[in-house]
C-alpha cells in the first residue's frame, strides 16, 4: 500500500536535480546537524512514517548528517511541494541531489551508506516481508485516525471497523525477529507505538503478551526513546 498522500493530484512534472537543489539552498532548516555531507529531510516527526526512518537514522549513525526540517505536510507548504511534487512526507534529498519518497526506500538507503550492522541483511526477502506486514499495520493505524478526523457525518464506520479488525488479525500474526533489531522490527515497533500514541482505546497488549513484552524492551533502544513523540 502506498503511503496516504496529502496531495489529491500529483504533479506531472518532475525537477531537475539543479532546480531542487535552487530551490533548497536558501532555506533555512530547523534542525542543523554538524559537520560532513548533509542530506535533507523532510519530516513529521509524530507520524510512524517519519518515525521510522528517523529510529533507522539513529541505529546508522546518521543524525549528524541529516539536515532535519519539520513539516506540517497538511498546510502544502511551498518547500515540501518544490522538494516533492508528491507532497508527502518522509522525503530525503541526498547529498548529491537524489529525491528518495516512501519511508521503506529512505530506509533502505539509509542502511546503505549507514554504519553498524546490516537492517537488511542477507535475508533480504523474510525482512522485507516483515517490513510489509509491520506496514500494513502502520497503513491501517494510520488511516483510521485520519479517518476520524473527519465530520462525524462524512466519517464511513464499516470502513474504521475493517481496519480494526486488520489491525487486530496483524498483530496476532506478525513475530519480530530473534536476537536483532532489523528493519522489520523498526516498522513493527513504530507502528506499536503509534497505536499508543494515536489509538490508547486499542488495548492490543491483552491478546498479545509476547509481543507486548518485547515492546517494552525494543522501546527501551536509544533510537526508539530519541524518536518517541
């Protein structure tokens, strides 16, 4: 599923590195790391999407590289349109002008030019198939609570009550990896979080002892308390 948009059109045209990087350099970031090459971010700090390229960040050692801006997407803001014609967020521009959207993909690349261990090692598939599933879940937290903010009359309930019933059926099902910290888990944990941050009326942790307990340890990492909303 690909990540909401706030954008009901996308744009049909696409920037050239060079008008990106014009329309970027006088834009003065909220966040300034120190020293090296920078990369851009663009970014909704509360959002799980954000978090977890943010968490991943973290564990790659990637922070001081990262010139962070937070971004309200929902006001369309000029920079966040120039940068992306998508106009969502995440979105990472790369120290040599490269657009990279979808949380997935910023991660992904992160674990390439990272340090540390691999979030993607050699079991590439079963991690990713794990990241999928963490990402439904996170698709499906996500859209009921867009959902709700809604009119009360406009809001569609069978539609909230089908992406409960998928939150419910992932959790039983989904299991974090043994003896690491992978993408997956990463996703997994954003998106146990968000249920807590957003959604506190879900009590998943009653039908879900394991998976509750290892909640409580994998939010305990540095990355997970430095990202917590």
């Amino acid at each position: 599923m690909i990540e909401p948009s706030i954008l009901d059109e996308i744009w049909r045209h696409r920037l050239s590195r060079a008008d990106l990087a014009a329309s970027l350099r006088d834009c003065e970031p909220r966040n300034r790391p120190h020293g090296g090459h920078q990369m851009k971010l663009f970014n909704n700090p509360p959002s799980p999407y954000g978090r977890k390229v943010m968490v991943v960040a973290h564990e790659k050692g990637l922070v001081d590289r990262l010139e962070l801006h937070a971004i309200d997407p929902w006001s369309d803001p000029p920079l966040l349109i120039a940068t992306t014609p998508v106009g969502k967020v995440p979105a990472l521009v790369t120290d040599d002008g490269l657009l990279i959207t979808e949380s997935t993909t910023i991660s992904e690349y992160f674990d390439q030019v990272g340090s540390g261990p691999k979030l993607i090692g050699r079991d590439r598939f079963e991690v990713m198939a794990r990241t999928a599933l963490a990402q439904g879940l996170i698709d499906a937290a996500f859209g009921t609570v867009i959902e709700r903010r809604r009119p009360a009359e406009r809001q569609w309930p069978l539609w909230v009550e089908r992406q409960r019933r998928a939150i419910d059926r992932t959790l039983a099902r989904i299991i974090p990896a043994q003896g690491r910290f992978d993408l997956g888990d990463i996703a997994l944990a954003c998106g146990l979080g968000y249920l807590d941050f957003r959604l506190p009326e879900i009590t998943w942790r009653d039908a879900n002892r394991a998976l509750a307990q290892w909640f409580e340890a994998a939010s305990q990492r540095p990355s997970m308390l430095a990202t917590k909303p």
